[in-house]
C-alpha cells in the first residue's frame, strides 16, 4: 500500500456552474430574458411575481414562470392565476434551485417564443446563493416587515445580486421601517446596488419595476440590408 | 443548511478521480473555502462524517483552507482584505467597493489516497 497526493483545483459546484453556462446560453439566443427572485420566505416573492406577471401579459408581453418550494405547489397555483404558464420545482426538502433542475423544467417550452422567463427560488437568504441558474438578473427581495439589518446577516445573497426590491413599502409606516437604514445596509454589503421600493398590492414603484424589465430586454437587432 | 449538497458534489467530484487514479481509499481531502462562498465551514465539517459513509472518502479528513473577501479599491490602486464580509468598503481609505478580487472560491485543492503498491518499474510519485 502506498499514498500519494492527487492535485485537482476546480470548483466543487462546477457541474452546476457548467449547466448554469448552458442555461445562460440558450437564453441568449432564444433572446428571452431570465429574472430570478431570492429572499427570505414570506418577504412577498410570490405575490410580487404574480401582479408582475399580469402586467407583463397586460401589456401583450409573453411570460412564465418557474417556482421553486420544499412541497406543495401552492405558489404554481397562485401564479397561474396571472394567466401565464407556470411549472413548479418541489425539492423535497432541498433549500434551493440548482441549474440542472431548472433545465429539466423548461422540457417542452418554447423559450424563442418567450420574452421573459421568471425563477422564483426557494425562500432562502443562504443556500442559492451558491448556485448560478444562468439567470441575467437576480432579484433579492427584502420587505419592511424584516429587519433593516438583515442584508447585514445574509451578506453573501445581497452581494450576488444585481438588484435589491424592498417590497410592501405600503406597510412601512405600521412597522416603522427605518428605510435609510435598510438602505445603508444593502448599500454596505454591495456599494452601488440598485434598489427598488414597490408594494405589488398598491403598485406602489410597479411601473418602475415594469421599466428596468424593459432595459433589460436585448436591443432590438438594427435592420440590415443583404448583403 | 446546503453544506450536504455540497458534499455530495465534492464525493462525488473526489471519487471519480479518485478510482482514476487506482484508489483504494481517500485519507484526506484539501478544499478552499471562500467568505463569500455562501458555504459555512463549520457545517460543512460537521456534514462531511454522513455524506461520506459508504464511499471512498469514508473516514477521510477534511483540510479547509479558509480565504477572506478581498475587493479592489480603486482609490488605493490595490487590492485590499476585508476584516468580514459585512462592509464593502477598503479598510485603510474607507472607499467603497463591489469589485471582489478574492473570496467567492469554493474549490476542491488536493486529496490524498491509497492505492496498491506500484510495480517496481515505476518511480513513486512520478506522473506519466
């Protein structure tokens, strides 16, 4: 019997990173753009994403939905309810989504024929953030109703984000919500991350939601003459 | 708590190479952990015993190389270390910044194994 060292270096999760890469890739070129949402549970990922996809519909855009829970698929039936089409990821008791299940959800879905794919993750302020799902945005979502301070105990999710939503704003006030701390807090943990402020159920900061969904959209192609 | 499904990924990562490489048994396996890797490694240790029974690594020991947040400060013109990963800004000038240099790793490094002895034509330790 003999030992020796086995030198290796590469990311553990390369496997879901890899996946990730594809995901990303064939978003790109079915130009549909890819939002995930990841916050603690009950800070309003579902609601928020339900009234965001009704107004996505509205205004004649073609959308769906992905949604991640430990069981039930309550939050699927909620958010079918927008008229959209919705799949549910159940994890059985798994914290979070991983790219290759995602992939195994959009089997059949024409993603040319989308122009935005939504991913509500497990509500989980720590495990997704190690796991890339080729998403173009991530979303963390933070309500008036949880501390100030939280994204100063869930660092690691608010500085994998490209973009905070303080959501039920409309409950500020009955909570003394303490926005500039909240605000220094994300501002701390990721210097320059836009945030949002919305209540979905007032539409409070809706339409500037619905506006930077609008920037994130691919440029239209400039017409080009044959060649 | 995913620290499981991380060492699942890591057993299963380490095994593959593992039987590769003629393996009997994995003694040791050297991973590098970052702050800001999202995984805690403390319970990635206190997961490892249970995600390891029954394979190849079982009874194996876990080196975590432990690597904090580090960010370019535009200001100094360098990189510079994070005390934690609460406050984004450089610890000398105070500048803020979102460009992390170091931190986000969470890499298998090395393992070490056993394997049957070499036939004597062959060096110890030498690669083909």
């Amino acid at each position: 019997m003999s030992t020796r060292i086995v030198e290796v270096r590469r990311g553990i999760l390369k496997q879901n990173d890899q996946q990730a890469a594809v995901l990303r890739r064939r978003f790109q070129e079915a130009g549909v753009t890819v939002v995930s949402l990841v916050s603690s549970p009950g800070a309003g990922k579902t609601e928020f994403l339900r009234r965001t996809l009704e107004a996505l519909r509205g205004a004649g855009h073609r959308v769906a939905a992905i949604v991640g829970d430990l069981e039930t698929d309550n939050d699927a039936r909620r958010l079918a309810e927008a008229g959209v089409p919705v799949r549910q990821i159940v994890t059985h008791g798994r914290c979070h989504l991983e790219a290759e299940w995602v992939g195994e959800h959009l089997e059949g879905w024409a993603l040319d024929q989308l122009d935005y794919l939504f991913i509500e993750n497990v509500g989980n302020l720590v495990c997704p953030a190690s796991y890339d799902l080729g998403e173009q945005v991530r979303a963390v979502l933070l309500s008036v109703t949880e501390g100030e301070d939280k994204p100063l105990k869930y660092p690691t999710i608010f500085n994998s984000a490209d973009l905070a939503v303080i959501t039920k704003v409309d409950l500020a006030a009955a909570v003394e919500f303490d926005r500039a701390a909240a605000l220094a807090s994300i501002e701390s943990v990721r210097p320059g991350l836009r945030v949002l402020e919305v209540s979905a159920k007032r539409g409070t900061g809706m339409a500037e939601w619905l506006a930077l969904l609008g920037a994130y959209r691919p440029a239209a192609a400039p017409a080009t003459p044959d060649a | 708590m995913h620290e499981l499904s991380i060492v699942n990924a890591l057993v299963a990562m380490v095994e593959e190479k593992a039987r590769a490489a003629g393996a009997t048994r994995v003694t040791r396996v050297q991973i590098r952990v970052g702050a800001l890797s999202g995984v805690v490694a403390d319970a990635l240790r206190s997961s490892y015993d249970f995600g390891t029974t029954g394979t190849l690594l079982e009874g194996s020991t876990l080196a975590i190389e432990e690597v904090p947040v580090a960010i370019a400060c535009l200001a100094c013109g360098r990189d510079v270390v994070l005390p934690g990963i609460q406050h984004f800004c450089c610890p000398d000038c105070g500048t803020p910044s979102a460009r992390v240099t170091q931190g986000r790793e969470l890499d298998l490094l090395s393992f070490e194994i056993e394997t049957p002895d070499p036939e004597p034509s062959i060096e110890p330790g030498a690669d083909p």
